[in-house]
C-alpha cells in the first residue's frame, strides 16, 4: 500500500530554524515568516506566534479540538480544527495520526477521518470518530476526557482505502461496529458530489451489537430519504447473530457484479477474503483493518537500545518497538500502525526481534517494522 511516509527527526535546538510546514501552499505567509525569522533572532517567529496562537506552529501538524459530540454511549465524534501546514485535499476513506499529551507524555494513533474533503460551507475542520475499546487507553480518552480547545498534533492523512472519483456504477459497503467510519467519509463525499446514482446504486450492510449501538444512524437513515439510490441494511447481531457471507445471495444478489468495500472485525475480513477469492473476484474487494492478526508471543523481550536517542527501554515480547521507543520518550517513525503503511521502518543495528504476526525473527542489518516487531533479547535500533 501507497502510503505518505511520517519522517523521524532528531532533536533540535530551539533556534535551529525548522522546515516550514504549509511553506509551498501560502508562499506570501512563508515570506513575511523568513522576514520576521531576521528581526527575531535568536527566537524564532514560531515561537512567538505559538504565544498568540498554538495552532500557526511551523514545527509540527496541530489542531484544536472545538467539540466533542457523542455518538453512542461508547463512541464520540471529535471536530478538529487544523492548523498551519494541514492540506485538506485528502481523500474520502482515509485514515489521520492523531497525538495526545496525556499525563505528561505525547500518546500517538491512527483513526479514519468521517468527515469530507469535499467542504461544507466553506468548513475548515475535520472529524475523526472514536470508539472507546477496553483495551484502548487512547480511545477511552477521547471519547471521555478530552475538552474542546485541547491542542492536539496530527499527521498527515494516507491510506488507500478510498473512493475513486468517478464512482462505480455499483458499490456494496460491508461494514460492522466502527468499520463504518472510513465509509462515513465516503458517503458523505458521495452525496456532496452529487454522486449517489438511481435506485440500486449503493448498497450498505452495516452490523452492530443492537441499534443503539449503530454510529451516525439518524444520519444514515436520513441519507436513505434522501437518495433511493442508498438502501442500508442494518443487522443486530446481539439478537440476528453475524451476517453469514455464505448466503449473500439472498440479500445482494448483484453482489459479485459490485465493486465492495469492507471494513470492520478481524473475523468478518477474512471472510469476505475467502467468500470473494472463491468467486474469483477477489479485485473487486477492499478492505481495511483497524487491528493486527499477532501470532501466539514466544521468547522473553530484552532491553531495546535507540542508537540516536540515546535512550533504551525495557520490553516484553509482546511490546511492539514503537510502544517501547514511545514510552521511553523516543521520536518514533510512524504512520497505521497495523504493519501495512512501511513508514515505521528503522534499521536493526544488533540483536534479534521478531514480527507479531508472523513469529519470524530477524537478523541484525536488516529493516524492521517497529509497529509490528518486539525485542527477541536485547537488540540495538537505529532511532
């Protein structure tokens, strides 16, 4: 997958000047910037705009969170203003890295962007919508304890789960729980373009544990009024059980002719994968993960070592490298975190470490993903 590569960077002093994030896109901006940089030495003008306004900082992507509104009793949807540097030309489906300073250090993920780049009323925000998981420290923040007007930092948007322009001439959406996300995007691009077609265009099975727990329902059902062209099918699987693919037939005939894209469970993925590769029409599926399939944890871990950071950290097998690097205050590389995007990659300078999913082990002098690799004994980064 094609994805925009998040670059580490060492620390710098405060008066190295920084790359200008946005420095292309408003070039009268950057200008006065580099006039204000020579009156202003040795501070930089960042440091004195950040005084009257936190989000014009030039060294990093940040937004402020102007409102949090409730989705279901477990999820939330964040309206994000951004600041200097963010382009809104990403695309309907893909995914933005978001960073949150929590008791004292910066917390890092990846979450689909529900809102469009197509604007509404000239709208200069985005909204990411969070669904808090048990295991999920972040997530459980987000939708509980984050107050509008906090500053956050976020990370360009990528991913290539998206919907081309022009649409197909028929679209199946198969999504479950916070699957429905990325296709929220979609959706709501599709109709501000004028490109929900006639009757039986689109087509959308969405499962959930009951309706209450259904995101944007009154949003899709009102979608579904408006447009003939959308049918959605809801399913509750709390008292319906999953939707069984092996009888798809009956409920989208047409489905091996549509092009489809799935989102949601582990489980439900590697179904469609099967159901669509046995029709032999396995382009016609997309799908995007949320979570990594680990392989059973071996080993004992060992103390990771960050060459450039000079830094090190002690870490279980089944602590990821990135988790490590960013729990002991390392800058790391990131971008999906699921193993897919490449931009987490670092050199493996000494030791061994292993890959989560699959248990292979790799040699010193190779390229690690970080996201998805644990220390296999004491190993040395080149972070």
């Amino acid at each position: 997958m094609a994805k925009s590569t998040i670059k580490n960077t060492a620390k710098v002093a405060d008066t190295v000047r920084p790359t200008i994030a946005g420095a292309k896109e408003r070039p009268v901006w950057h200008a006065l910037r580099t006039i204000a940089g020579r009156i202003t030495t040795p501070l930089l003008p960042d440091d004195y705009l950040q005084l009257a306004n936190p989000l014009w900082s030039a060294r990093e992507l940040r937004g402020r969170v102007v409102e949090v509104r409730r989705e279901t009793e477990d999820s939330a949807t964040l309206v994000i203003k951004p600041g200097w540097g963010f382009s809104f030309d990403y695309e309907a489906g893909q995914y933005i890295g978001i960073g949150l300073l929590v008791e004292g250090r910066w917390r890092w993920r990846s979450y689909s962007l529900t809102s469009s780049p197509v604007s509404s009323k000239g709208s200069r925000t985005i909204t990411i919508t969070v669904k808090a998981m048990p295991e999920g420290f972040l997530s459980t923040h987000l939708v509980g304890g984050v107050e509008p007007g906090t500053i956050v930092r976020l990370a360009a948007p990528q991913g290539n789960f998206v919907m081309p322009n022009p649409v197909p001439e028929s679209v199946l959406f198969l999504t479950a729980g916070s699957g429905i996300t990325p296709v929220m995007s979609m959706l709501r691009t599709m109709e501000r373009r004028g490109a929900i077609g006639p009757p039986g265009h689109v087509v959308h099975l969405h499962s959930a544990p009951t309706e209450a727990d259904v995101m944007f329902a009154s949003e899709l059902a009102a979608l579904g009024d408006r447009h003939p062209g959308y049918r959605l099918q809801l399913r509750a699987t709390r008292t319906e059980g999953r939707l069984d693919l092996d009888r798809l037939d009956e409920v989208v005939p047409d489905w091996r002719e549509r092009q489809t894209w799935a989102c949601g469970p582990e489980a439900m993925l590697e179904s469609a994968e099967r159901t669509w590769k046995a029709a032999g029409i396995g382009e016609r599926l997309h799908q995007e993960r949320f979570a990594v399939s680990r392989a059973p944890v071996h080993g004992r871990g060992g103390t990771v070592t960050f060459a450039r950071s000079d830094k090190s950290a002690t870490a279980d097998a089944a602590t990821s490298l990135m988790d490590a690097g960013e729990q002991a205050g390392v800058q790391m590389p990131f971008g999906c975190r699921m193993g897919i995007c490449q931009s987490c990659v670092v050199g493996l300078v000494e030791g061994h470490v292993r890959d989560l999913r699959t248990g292979v082990e790799h040699d010193p002098g190779t390229r690690v993903q970080t996201c998805v690799s644990a220390a296999s004994g004491d190993c040395v980064l080149d972070v």
